[in-house]
C-alpha cells in the first residue's frame, strides 16, 4: 500500500512538475507576444506622430504661403484704389479743362462770327 502512495505521489509529482512547465512556457510565450505588440503599438504611436508632425508642418508652411499671397493681393488693391483714384482725379481735371477749352472755342466762334 505504502509502495503504491508513494508511487502515486510521484505520480503526481511528476504530473505536477509537468503542468509548471507547460504554465511557465504558456507564460513565457505570452509575455513575449505581450512585448512583441507593446513594440508594434509604440512603432505605430511614433509613425502616426511622425504623420501628424509632417502634416502639421506642411500645413504651417501653405497657410504661410497663403498668408504672402493675400498681404500682396491687399498691396495690389490698395495701389489699384489709388491709381483708381489719381485716374479719376485726372479725369476730372480734363473734363473740366475740355470745358474751358470748349468755352473758349464758342467765345472765339462767336467772336469770329462778328
């Protein structure tokens, strides 16, 4: 009886001893695959903040092109305003020289008709 226990016993000693090892190699290989997607998640963390930095530089860089861009087109309008207005300026001044011009003419017509 007693031979059979102790038989028994390392029995399950053995059978126990195997179980450990198959749980420490489950553990080994789940820990490892647990590693392996931490490593996988930061590459994709960093690539994605790669992404983020690149379009958020090229961004900065056409909002300052469009910035030039409209300081030049409000430079434009603004000499455009004033050209308008040296243009209507001018204008007048010729309209009302063409005025006189056309007064003196009827003058001198009616003077040269007399």
């Amino acid at each position: 009886q007693l031979h059979l226990t102790v038989s028994e016993k390392n029995e399950l000693t053995k059978s126990l001893e195997m179980v450990q090892k198959e749980l420490q190699e489950k553990e080994s290989k789940i820990k490892k695959e647990i590693a392996e997607y931490k490593e996988r998640l930061l590459q994709a963390e960093k690539e994605h903040q790669d992404a983020l930095t690149e379009a958020k530089q090229k961004n900065e860089v056409e909002i300052e092109a469009c910035q030039d861009k409209m300081n030049l087109l409000e430079h434009f309008i603004s000499s455009q305003k004033l050209e308008i207005e040296h243009l209507k300026s001018n204008n007048e001044e010729l309209s009302n020289s063409l005025k006189e011009a056309n007064q003196s003419l009827g003058e001198l017509l009616k003077t040269k008709v007399r």
